[in-house]
C-alpha cells in the first residue's frame, strides 16, 4: 500500500445509513447503520420526511464534537480492479471542501450541531487528514455478491474482513485512532461486499436487502464506513444529476449521509429512533431544489467552492428534510471616546433563527482579541484596522461581520 500526501489539514465543520436491525450472525462488529439500496426516483416508505414530523429522540450517547476523515482506496494488486479516473480525486476534493467551509451555514453539514450530548454540540468542526491507496491484494471471497442487473461482481468481502484490513492499513501506515477519526473504506466498480458470510445484506442485494454504504465500528473503537461502488445502473439514486460529470457523484451523496450519521451518532445509541434510523435516514429519498447547473449535470449543494448533489439531513428544529442550517446574523456599532482618538467602544448584536447566540468573539485587526456584546478596545498606534466580529451559535456554526477602522494619532 501507498499513502497519498495529506491534500489539506484545515480546520472543517463536520456522514449513509437506514439503520437495519440484523440478525446475530450478521454482527460480528456493531453495524449501526446500512443505507437501502433505493433506485433514483423512488422513495423509500419507511422514511418519514413531512413537515413538523416527529422528533429524532436522544438516547443518552456520545456525539462526535470534531472529526479527522482518512479516505482509503482499496484497489488490490494483481485484481484488475481500478477506480474510475477522476473517482478518488473528486472524493479528496469532496473532503477537503468540507473541511474548508467548517462551522459555515451553507451547507447540509451545518445542520450537525442541533444534535449534542452532556459536552456540547456534534459541530460541523473537522478536518480532512489524508489518503491512503491501499494495494494489498484480496483474501479469498467471503460472501458471494448477487447477480444483480449487468454488474456481475465476483468479489465480495465481508465486513469482518473489511474491518480487518482497516486494522492493517491503520497498523501499517502509523494512522490516528482517536474518537474523533473516522475512516473510509472506499471500493471501486466490481468490489462487491456483504454484512456477512451468509449475504443477508450486500452492495448489489442479498438474500434480504441492498445497501449503498454502512457505518460501524471496530472492536478497538475505530469509526469507519464501508463505501461500495454507487454508479451501477438502477442502484443507488445513479441517475441522479452528476454535477461533475463523474461515477464518484452518487457516491459523494453516501459519503455525506454517513459522514453525519457518525458524527451525530457514533456508537448508534445516541440519536437514533426505535426503528434504528438515524437523522440522514430519514431524508434519504429528499434533495431539495437545484441551486444551479443543466439538468444532468445540475447541483444543490456549493461547498468552498465546489458543487455537489447530496441528499438533505433531517432537522428537529424544524421537523423536516433540509439542505443546509438557517443563516445567523451579526453586526455592530462603534463609538469613539472623546479626547482619546485610539481608544474605542464597540457593541455587536447576532441572531440565530434556529437556536442562539452562545458567544460574540472581537478581533481587533492588532493581533488582540476580545469577547462579550459590549467591549473596549485601545489601539497602541494610529492606522487602519480592519475589526471583526464573529458570532457562534449553539450548533457551533459561526458567522462574522467585519468594517474598517481608522484611529488617528492623540
């Protein structure tokens, strides 16, 4: 195997899975979460997405407060299995992009922070930590993939084997183990999988259901999601938009739904209902308006800069499906104090439609900051400073207002 230099380390805000409840044989590690394989243009019956519907309940488990995602690649050698060009480094950028818009309100991560425990808020607060090609080659089949449509898969690993070659690549490559990394296991086309050796549950169907992707966790507690190949025809929501023209988009949408599952629900006994769904489950099937793009290419998410199209996470603050957290706002006003040009007052006011504002943070432009509504600032030599104000709300999302300021000499 090879590990890819780390593309970004930014500080990010920061998961798919319709939680099935399986039978013993099938947990061999705690599988909280497997996302059914529903065809784009259909919609799942068990998935409650209506206004003022009811509330995901709380169930008294952790939440994860930052996050660090490590994509790995498993393109085995000597399999003749690649991924499609362009499919690993859309997933990095995907990442990364996340990683950069952290704490904003403009994306569906954002909705993330409602969801808290005895410590806080599960914040869009994380960061991308790097790549890893993973060129071991395969162990023998473990389960056998079905003939479904013109796939034709005849590789398919369990998810204890996949898990044990986690636990290698980590081994392997010195990787972080914290609570807060959290790991995806990323196949190409012709990779298939199954919960288990019986195939109750595989990326193509099974002798009970499909899947699109799961989360779950290792006995050593390393958080981590099994990625299959999305873009296989009548799988997957495959015919959604494709906003960059590429097989990795539907499955960018997978990795969104269980990027925020395993933050809002790590262990699967924090935010989840009495039918085992959690908070992306239930908005599987629901994408909201394109933002903008043609048809097949169109988007509905702009994140940093990039454009995706990914489903909407349930919000109990609202009791619906949606794209992304209500807009915070901030401002301020200043007053100068007579006969003392350098030295000034500043008051900040924010608002937050969806909860509240928890802290008001000042930057002064001099390398000194502040906090608190009402507060006091004298600068040490004229010039021009430019005074920020940065609001964050009780999800942990941020937002700032800024103005220019000129101090004249005594």
């Amino acid at each position: 195997m090879r590990t890819r230099a780390v593309v970004a380390a930014v500080t990010v805000a920061a998961a798919v899975a319709l939680v099935a409840v399986l039978p013993a044989v099938a947990q061999a590690n705690r599988i909280s979460g497997l996302i059914p394989d529903v065809p784009s243009g259909t919609h799942n019956p068990r998935i409650v997405a209506v206004p003022n519907g009811p509330q995901l309940p709380y169930n008294g488990g952790p939440v994860t407060h930052s996050n660090r995602t490590h994509p790995i690649f498993w393109e085995p050698a000597g399999s003749g299995l690649a991924f499609d060009p362009g499919y690993e480094s859309l997933i990095e950028t995907f990442l990364t992009d996340v990683a950069a818009d952290s704490h904003k309100t403009s994306n569906v991560y954002s909705l993330s922070g409602q969801y808290t425990d005895s410590s806080g808020p599960a914040a869009y607060d994380s960061t991308y930590g790097g790549a890893v090609v993973d060129t071991d080659p395969l162990p023998a089949n473990g389960c056998a993939e079905p003939a479904t449509g013109p796939a034709g898969w005849t590789v398919c690993l369990t998810d204890a084997q996949l898990e044990a070659e986690l636990g290698h690549v980590v081994a392997a490559d010195h990787l972080p183990t914290t609570n807060h990394d959290i790991y995806f296991i990323i196949m190409p086309n012709g990779f298939g999988s199954c919960t288990d050796s019986g195939s109750w549950s595989c990326a193509l169907g099974g002798r009970e259901s499909g899947y699109c992707g799961y989360h779950s966790e290792t006995t050593s507690g390393i958080l981590y999601a099994v990625i299959p190949y999305n873009a296989v025809p009548d799988h997957c929501q495959s015919s959604n938009p494709r906003p960059n023209s590429s097989t990795a988009d539907p499955t960018i949408s997978t990795i969104s739904h269980e990027h925020n599952e395993m933050v809002t629900d790590p262990d699967g006994n924090a935010w989840i209902d009495a039918q085992g769904e959690e908070e992306a489950d239930l908005c599987q099937t629901m994408f909201g308006p394109a933002l903008g793009g043609p048809g097949p290419t169109s988007w509905n998410e702009s994140i940093h800069g990039g454009h995706f199209f990914l489903q909407e996470e349930w919000s109990n603050a609202n009791g619906l499906c949606e794209p992304r957290a209500k807009a915070d706002s901030v401002s301020f006003a200043l007053a100068r104090t007579p006969g003392r040009p350098r030295s000034v007052s500043f008051s900040g006011r924010g608002t937050d439609p969806q909860g509240r504002i928890v802290s008001l943070q000042w930057s002064f432009g001099d390398g000194r900051i502040a906090f608190g509504r009402h507060v006091s600032h004298t600068f040490n030599t004229p010039g021009t400073y430019r005074v920020m104000l940065r609001a964050t709300d009780s999800w942990g999302n941020w937002t700032s207002a800024g103005r220019t300021v000129r101090v004249r000499p005594n």
